[in-house]
C-alpha cells in the first residue's frame, strides 16, 4: 500500500484578481492524488477575486477562499 500525504498549495493574493486563474489552473494540472488549494485574498471593494473564484472554482471541494480584512489584525 502506498502511503500519500496532502500537498496544499497556499496562494497569498493582494490585488492579484488577474493572476488568480493562472495560479489556480497550474495547480490543478499537478498530478496530486490528495491535494488541497488555499486562496487568501486581502479585502479591496473593488477587487473581483472572490466572485471570479465562486464562477469558476466554487463547485471544486478541495479549492478554499478566505477573505482578510484589515479589521482582522
């Protein structure tokens, strides 16, 4: 039996909405068999990241969104 272990690719974005997809499809083309991505994205009103995320990637479990806020800190 082999053993596998989770490979999670953590991709930090700061106004990064048009380079978002790249990141996200050069991940999923890895040949992983338990994977995980994790998107943060610091909060901007106008930056689009988080709804070019739900069209395009929220229907993918192991693809995770999480929004920072300034008030967070």
């Amino acid at each position: 039996m082999r053993n596998t272990s989770l490979v999670s690719c953590i991709i930090p974005s700061y106004r990064g909405e048009k380079y978002l997809g790249d990141a996200i499809e050069s991940f999923l083309k890895q040949d992983y068999s338990d994977k995980e991505i994790i998107v943060v994205v610091e909060f901007f009103p106008w930056d689009n990241s988080y709804e070019f995320y739900k069209e395009k990637y929220s229907h993918i479990p192991f693809v995770k969104f999480y929004i920072f806020h300034e008030k967070m800190r």
